[in-house]
C-alpha cells in the first residue's frame, strides 16, 4: 500500500510568494472571487493561484521534432512476420502519439547490436521439417554462431528457431528443429553472437525499423555502436579495432542512404574483414526491397558510453578522440548527416573511467570543430534506493520536482557548450531519451504511473516552451513500445495483448493539443520543497503549477495546458488573457487519479483522460486544478 503521509518538511514548503506591485490588483480580483467566509479566505491565502497568458503576439513556433519515441531492435512487438508490416493493431495505437522521429536500436543495447546480422539471408530452395542443410543466397560471416531463425510471410510474428552444425559456403550445415515447411526466398537470420545477451533476436532489422519510420512519417534517429565490435572468430568483444567500429558505422551510412552506383572502398578493418564499397551495401539496400536511399539525417556515436554499466564505456578524452574519427568516416560517405555525442546529464559531472577530467567539457573542446549536436538523457530522479521507497510521499515529490532540476542542468549545459565550442559553430541539443528511473525496481508499477506521466508532460512542455533558446532540436521519450516496464505501450508476447500505460495517455494529450504558436505566459503560484533524491538535489522553491498556451496559426483556438504537480492539494488559479476573448463554453480533459502511483498494469485504464466542460471562460475566470493532474483547456475565440 502506498504511504502518501507527509514528509517531515514538504508542507513547510508551501508559502505565499512575494509579488510585484503590478500583481496586487489581480490578487484583489482572486480575493473577491474565493473569499466568502473566513475559512475560505483561508484556504484561497495558501492554495490560490494565477495564470496569465499573453496572446497578442507569439513567443515561437512549435518545434514538431519534439514530439520523438525510441523504439528497440528487439522486443517491441510492433513488427509482424506474418505480413511484413508493422502490425495493424498496434499502428492503431501508435498513430494517435504521431511521433515524428523514431530512435534505434535503443538504449544500452545499441553498444551491443551489429546492424549487418539484422539484414540476414535468403532461402535459396524450398525448405522442410527434416532437412539437414539450407542453401542461402550468400555465404553468411556466421563463425560460432549455432542458432538461427527462418522468417516467411504467414509464419508467426517471430519466425522459428532452428540449430545448426557449421556454416559451409553458402549452407548451414546440420540443421536441427525445423518443424514446418518454407517456400524458396524465407529469409534466414542469426540469432545472436557468443557474448550477447540471451535474448538477442534479429526478427526486427535495420530495414524494418526504417520501413516502420517511413510509414509513420517520422524521421529516423540511428545510434552507432560504439562499445563492441566483433573478433576474428566472430564473437562481441568491447576490444575491437577503432577501425572496425569506424567502417561498420561508415558502412551502415552506406547501406541507409548510399546510392548503388557509388564505387568507394571503405577498405579493411584491423581484424582483416574487407566492409567493401559504398555502393555494395547500397545495393543490398535494393535487394531487399528498398531501391531508394533512406536519407536518414540523425546519427548518434554510442550510448551513454560515460557510464560503468555501459557495455565498452570510456573515458571522455578517449570517446572525443574516437567520436572524430567516426565523424570523418560517416561524413565521407554522406556529408549531408548530422552527428552528435553523448553528453552528461551532469552538466560538470565526470565519467565512471575519469579520475579528474569532467566529462561534458572535455569532449565538448576536442569535438567542437566536428560535432552537430550533443546527447542528453533526462531522467529525474533516478535513484539506486531500495524498491520499496518507489511508493512513498518522498520519492513522489522528487518526481514533481525533477522537470525543475533537468532544466537548470540543460541551461548549464548549454551555457558550457557556449563557452567550449569554437565561435560561430551551432551545436544543438538533442533529448534521445527522457523519463524516471527507479534504478532498484523491475517492476512497471515504478516506471509507469501517473506520477511518471507528469514527469514526461511537465518535461515536454518545458521544452516546447524554452527549447528554441536552448537550441534543442529534438527530444524521443523512452520507449514507444514493447514488453519492457518503461514502455507507453505495453505488449505482450504471450497473449499479444496491449496495455495503454499513463504516459501514452500524457504525452497523446500534447502531441493532440498544443498549437503551431506557443504564446508567452506567467504563473504565480504556492511553492514545495523537496529533499535530496538520487539526481534531484534539494529545493525549496519549486512552483506547485506550470503552463504552456499555444494558439492555433489562424488565431480561433487557444489551448491552455495546466500541471497541479502537489500531491495531496487542488489549487485555484486565476487566468487571465491579454489579447484573446474566449467564447464561454470551453472543453477540459484531465488526466489525474487517486493517487500518483496509479498506473494501468492491474486493470486498465484506471489512468486515462477524463473529458469535461466548463461554460463560464472570459478574459478573466478562475478554475481548480486538481492534485498531480495534467489539465487541458481548450478554448474558441469570440467572433
């Protein structure tokens, strides 16, 4: 059960801010519309707040590329075997969160993932329960490989697993555990290299991960692997050549958006394996079904590779060194990409392998002549505490609080990249993964409750609202679907069921509702502290209300979203519009609950938006907005 009693010092940090002369005459107008008897006084004294959005002129576009999701190489569930598409249930879902880019391989993961063994094979001759050989229409780099799986339309959505003996040319060799038969051009792939995880699987590749992208009109956001490469008898080893790393990325280049026409080497790696040319991966491309180039603009160099549990992390001097080189390698086979390094999110914070070196500017100053922009991870809190700290009032608070502590990071960060980087150059931030981390649980409940859902609506919207100064140029939430805990979908591999998790429902309600012109606004609101939780440092100053306006490009519609991130309180605000008359009648969707722990994994959707309305909006009104809840108000404007 969880404990929602307060903690020692959270109450104490509500207290009525002090406010400039220009606000006394608004806060008479609050008084008036709350105060009718002394307890209600009271109340509105300590819990009333104010809203004012200025629609005359707009403070900045909306950057779409904002609106991003990471979806795993393996896991997810969205792919189906059966009909070489993404599955149409599950595209259902997805589309109402419209994500515009799309990140893969995904997380840790991408330090481990060879993205040549998600391409595979193709059956050259039908193939039946019984056989001892398959023909493939190449000879597979397979050395200690024993497990491979045969995929062909109509089959399950994860083909069939099958052993085998040795690779001979171009056949596998003593085939065991073919249960049923398969037609000449099934496609055949690995399952995994010695040294990867056991539940490696290669049903969903490259290319499907890019047809899926197409089809959704998302653009593509690609994460190199950094940490492994691939020894001379073919297993994952964090000890590979720099070179090899190099023209694996180079060839993945090649292979995304070369041209079969383009004859340039890429040459040989130290461990003597020849990645041949340009246009030879190019026309593997084709081959698959995919004449035309991909053009795939965003490129990142590994993942959190500053972090002991990182497979291959490193220090920062080493990481600025080889980031160059991967760098020259992508760009000589396509200028046009953009590639960006890992980043910490502490903004003066070392590497687990530096002793002294901070790692954001030592990076910064070695790669500023080559970079395009810089990775952040946001996730606040994440904390290694016990799992059963994840349930109470203090974890919570951390929660509401961690927007607050992500972007004084981001602005420290940015103003360090000002002061590393050569003059002139333009270094973006890009958000490729976002949310909480409750490091000691493997339980949904932790990672998927209203609490998170807040935390990613409350993050979201500040960069909407101040990504343009920050110069952030996209953000992807982790992760848009799968079988993990952290997933916004959540599906099963058993069952195929789908489960739509808090966080679907917040994030749905941004991508659904914020307009093209984001519009200045100001809240003046109680206040709460928090206390030290993992990354959130301790704070007594944290507005218990934030707010983005946006109005639509021809001026009719004005939407107005609203986060309560107080655990226990509803707080009344008064809102006001300088430059917009709204009609009276004005529709409310709420996404909130009982409790913030609720989630949706037990029966759903307990957690899901609850649709309203109210007919008393003018220039000036006031409304409640209940405890850790997301409210949208849409309004229309007076003819």
């Amino acid at each position: 059960m969880a404990d929602f009693s307060p903690a020692p010092d959270f109450k104490q940090g509500f207290y009525r801010r002090r406010l400039p002369r220009a606000w006394l005459l608004f806060w008479i107008f609050l008084a008036l519309i709350f105060c009718g008897s002394q307890g209600a006084a009271q109340e509105a004294k300590e819990k009333v707040a104010a809203i004012v959005v200025d629609a005359k002129a707009p403070v900045t576009v909306l950057n779409p590329l904002l609106f991003g999701q990471n979806l795993l190489f393996a896991g997810n569930g969205l792919w189906s075997d059966r009909i070489n598409a993404v599955d149409p249930e599950g595209v259902k879902l997805v589309k109402p969160l419209a994500p515009t880019n799309l990140r893969f391989p995904g997380g840790g993961v991408s330090d481990q993932y060879f993205w040549e063994d998600g391409l595979g094979h193709r059956t050259t001759a039908p193939v039946s329960p019984g056989d001892i050989s398959i023909p493939l229409d190449a000879t597979p780099a397979w050395d200690n490989v024993l497990k491979a799986r045969i995929m062909a339309p109509g089959s399950n959505s994860w083909g069939e697993p099958f052993n085998f003996q040795k690779v001979a040319g171009n056949r596998l060799q003593g085939v065991i555990g073919l249960k049923r038969s398969y037609p000449q051009g099934s496609m055949v792939r690995l399952e995994r290299r010695p040294g990867q995880p056991d539940w490696f699987s290669h049903t969903f590749g490259i290319l499907e991960f890019l047809k899926v992208t197409r089809s959704l009109g998302a653009q593509a956001i690609i994460t190199v692997n950094y940490g492994t490469g691939l020894d001379r008898e073919g297993r994952m080893t964090t000890g590979a050549s720099l070179s090899q790393k190099v023209k694996r990325a180079a060839a993945l280049v090649a292979l995304v958006n070369g041209n079969a026409g383009d004859s340039r080497p890429l040459g040989k790696d130290e461990e003597g394996h020849d990645w041949r040319t340009v246009g030879y991966w190019a026309s593997q491309r084709a081959v698959l079904g995919h004449l035309q180039p991909f053009r795939v603009r965003y490129w990142e160099v590994g993942n959190e590779v500053s972090d002991q549990s990182e497979t291959g992390f490193t220090d920062a001097a080493r990481y600025a060194s080889d980031f160059v080189a991967f760098v020259k390698g992508m760009k000589e086979v396509d200028p046009a990409i953009k590639v960006g390094a890992v980043g910490l999110n502490f903004p003066r914070g070392k590497g687990d392998a530096d002793r002294v070196r901070e790692w954001n500017p030592t990076v910064l100053q070695t790669t500023g002549h080559y970079l395009d922009f810089f990775i952040l991870h946001p996730y606040y809190p994440a904390s290694g505490t016990g799992k059963d700290l994840y349930n109470t009032r203090t974890w919570f608070a951390a929660v509401m609080a961690g927007t607050h502590q992500a972007m004084l990071n981001l602005r420290e960060i940015r103003s360090i990249i000002k002061a590393t980087v050569p003059p002139g150059r333009e270094v973006g931030l890009a958000i490729t993964e976002y949310g909480i981390w409750p490091v000691a649980s493997k339980d949904a409940r932790d990672y998927s409750n209203l609490a998170a859902a807040l935390y990613d609506a409350d993050l979201l919207m500040h960069l909407i609202r101040e990504g343009a100064d920050l110069g952030i140029i996209l953000a992807a939430s982790w992760n848009l679907h799968g079988n993990n805990p952290t997933a916004a979908i959540s599906y099963n591999w058993n069952t195929g069921a789908r489960v739509l998790r808090p966080q679907y429902y917040a994030l749905e309600l941004l991508v659904k509702n914020v307009e093209p012109q984001i519009l200045k606004t100001q809240v003046q609101a109680p206040v709460f502290a928090t206390t030290l939780m993992g990354n959130v440092k301790p704070r007594a100053d944290i507005p218990l209300l934030t707010a983005l306006a946006s109005r639509s490009q021809d001026r009719s519609r004005l939407t107005l979203l609203v986060l309560n991130r107080s655990l226990t309180a509803p707080i009344q605000a008064a809102i006001r519009f300088q430059g917009f008359t709204p009609r009276p009648r004005a529709t409310v969707q709420t996404l909130g609950g009982s409790n913030p722990g609720d989630h949706n994994e037990d029966k759903a959707p307990t957690v899901s938006p609850m649709a309203g309305a109210l007919d008393f909006a003018a220039p000036e009104f006031p409304f409640t907005f209940q405890p850790h809840s997301l409210t949208v108000l849409t309004f229309q404007a007076q003819p």
